[in-house]
C-alpha cells in the first residue's frame, strides 16, 4: 500500500482499493495499521477534485517504509495471491472440464479446406488435453490450424494480476495474452474466489489464453529470471498459458536443440507438474495444465529419440492438399478477393507446378497467387483479374528456379 501512494498522486480509500484489487474492509484494516503505526497521516482538508474523502499523506517514518519497500521490489499493483490459490484454481478450470465435439470442430474450419481425417484425429486429441505434434511440408495450415483450436475452447477462466511465492512477486496476467471478459458471476465449476458477495478484484476474467512462440523460443525463456531493474518476475510464456493453448511454431528450429526443449516439457507432460526455481534457489510446484502443440516441417523422427514420442501421444501429419482440396481452395481464395477463375485455368496452374516448377502442391500457393493480382494490375492501370500473364508472373514468384522459358497460362 505505501508502495503504491508514493507512485500515485491520489492516496484516498478508494483510490488505494483500485490500485490494489483489495474490498474496502481490507484496505480500511491497512490504513489503520499505517496509522497505528505513524506512517500516514490524513488530511481532511486536502480532497480530491469532485471527492469527499480526505488524502493521505506520508509522515517522514512512512516515506522511509516505503523506500525499503521499493528497494525490496518496485512491484506496483494488484495484491498477489498466494501460490496455493494459485494451483487451486488451476485445477477448479482445468482445460478438460470441456469438451469439443466433431460440430463445434467442424463449424471451426467452416471457411478452410482441411484433409479429411484431421478433425477425426484432431478431436480426441483436443478432449485429451495432452500435448500434439502437427508435421508437415511448410505451407499447409499447421499455424492457422494451431490457432483455430484456440477459438474452440469457451469457458470463461480467472487469471490474477500476480502470485507470490517465499515473498517474490511473479506477474502473471498480460493484455495481449489474457483476453478479458466482463463476468461477476461465477463460470460453472470454474468459479474465482468470493467473500460474501465480493468478488475478489485480485482475479480477471478472460478467454482461454493462446500464446505463439517460434524460433526465438530459448531454454532460458522457459525458466523464471528476475529483472534486475524492478526485482520482480514476468512469468514465462507457458505459464502465461496456463489453461489454454501454448503453440511452438517452426519447432526444431529454435537456436537450442530441439531435444534439449522436449526434456523441458518431460516432467509436466508425464506428470502434470512444472517444477520452477527462484534466483533465491527456492524451488516450488505448479500444476501444468494446457494444451501443448508441437508445430514442425521436419520429419519426426529427427526431432526425438526413441522415449519422447511417448510424451506427444497425438502426431497428426498435414501433407500436401489433394488435386480437389486444391481447387476448392484456389476458389474460395479467389471468391474472397472478389475475382473468378476457371476450373480449366486452376488445372493449368497444377500442371505447371508440377511440370515445369517442380513443386509439390501446398495450401498457401493459392493465396500467395492472388495476393500478387492487385499489384501487376496497378503498374497496368487495370482492373484486377486472373488473366494468364499475371498468374503466370505471380507462379514464378512461388520460387526462386524459374524455367528457361516459361509458357503462359492458357485462359
């Protein structure tokens, strides 16, 4: 509480309570302590604009309590909850307490061509709650899957501010991870702790948490550090994942090896639990509970050895789009980008690709193609179309090997 007068220009009540998520019972408590205590002392006169309650300001004993407090920590906020309320809560919304059934997965890729089989092996991976390998050649779909499966999962879950753990502050909750929901109410089984008909402020809110990492994802960033600066801790980016989805794009590209990242994860995949470790030296537990997704374009078996495929119990293999998922998706593409195309012309497009480029079909040429329309159109002065020069420009931009002398696309 001192630490967050000296940084704010209002020391009211309310004004503290705001700061610190903390029920006016509790704050009262604390400015009688301070008083008791002879660090505050109230100005009655000195109101804030438009305020009735009286300022508080620092005696010279309080300043010095809250110098020592900052030299601790210059951690300003909410008030942490304890590392038990923690865990609790993380098992009260465990991300199995849903379940994602073949319609809601289907509704989910209503837009997208997807291979058959992969909302069949997709959904019980899904209600599993274990860990994924997506595998694939480049290009088809695993990051954009990734984050569909993010969109399936509803329930409304609490995050707080910040945990504490043997007096160190880790600052959990981040605005551009944690999407917040406005709810006083409780969620079915997944209900943020209450005293009477308060709704401790100390908890948010939100979505389901999605973080992407690719490959600047370190083995240091998978470990608590404090900053030096401020001497608090930022929580990882697993952990800021808690209770959603947490997808490592590009994995077994990242600068550390990619068996070095897997025995990371063996302990919380086989049992649960993520054990972590202060710069104090003082370890503590957490439940692990979130979907873990392993994104690749590497063959499998040269990620892992023989024991670690047992932590992945899901593998889904996303190839190459079918000649008939090609063409449906060249013309939803070019349905979005308000032009049309032929059948004849997306054969053409194949044949070429093939024959001429050497280059497996992928679900992402499509897009890449059309996108390049709009362009050679402006330098022209036309109006955008799929006309044969352009799309014959726009394949030989897919690679860097171009024929000697192409042959334009038929119309």
């Amino acid at each position: 509480m001192l630490k967050s007068i000296s940084v704010n220009s209002e020391a009211t009540h309310s004004s503290i309570a705001e700061t610190l998520k903390l029920p006016p019972f509790a704050v009262q408590e604390l400015f009688e302590q301070a008083d008791a205590r002879q660090l505050l002392e109230a100005h009655t006169g000195m109101r804030g604009f438009g305020s009735s309650e009286p300022r508080h300001l620092f005696t010279r004993k309080g300043q010095d309590w809250a110098h020592e407090a900052m030299a601790q920590n210059e951690y300003v906020g909410p008030a942490p909850v304890t590392l038990d309320a923690l865990r609790s809560q993380i098992k009260r919304q465990g991300i199995t307490n849903e379940r994602i059934d073949r319609r809601a997965i289907q509704q989910a890729f209503t837009d997208l061509v997807v291979p058959g089989h992969l909302i069949g092996e997709l959904g019980p991976a899904l209600n599993s709650g274990r860990s994924i390998l997506l595998y694939g050649r480049p290009g088809n779909g695993k990051k954009t899957i990734g984050a569909r499966v993010a969109q399936l999962f509803n329930d409304v879950i609490y995050i707080p501010y910040c945990f504490e753990v043997e007096g160190q502050v880790i600052k959990l909750f981040h605005p551009m991870v944690h999407q917040t929901i406005n709810r006083s109410v409780e969620n079915d089984g997944a209900a943020v702790v209450q005293r009477g008909d308060y709704l401790d402020g100390r908890w948010v809110a939100c979505r389901r948490p999605y973080v992407l990492t690719g490959g600047e994802l370190t083995h240091e960033m998978l470990d608590l550090s404090v900053d030096p600066r401020v001497r608090f801790y930022q929580a990882q980016l697993h952990i800021k994942a808690l209770g959603g989805v947490f997808l490592i794009d590009d994995f077994g590209r990242q600068l550390v090896s990619p068996k070095a990242l897997l025995n990371r994860w063996i302990v919380p995949l086989g049992s649960g639990i993520d054990y972590l470790k202060l710069h104090t030296g003082k370890s503590f537990d957490l439940t692990f509970d979130e979907l873990l997704i392993f994104s690749t374009n590497m063959p499998p078996q040269e990620l892992m050895d023989t024991a670690l495929p047992r932590r992945i119990p899901y593998k889904i293999e996303l190839g190459a789009p079918s000649p008939d998922e090609y063409h449906r998706i060249f013309l939803n593409e070019a349905t979005g980008a308000g032009l049309t195309i032929d059948d004849a012309t997306i054969e053409d497009i194949i044949i070429q690709l093939g024959a001429r480029y050497e280059m497996p079909l992928a679900s992402y040429q499509p897009r890449f193609i059309i996108e390049q329309i709009p362009a050679s159109a402006k330098f022209d002065g036309a109006k955008p179309n799929l006309d044969p020069e352009c799309l014959t420009h726009a394949l030989a931009n897919l690679s860097a090997r171009r024929p000697q002398a192409p042959r334009a696309l038929s119309a």
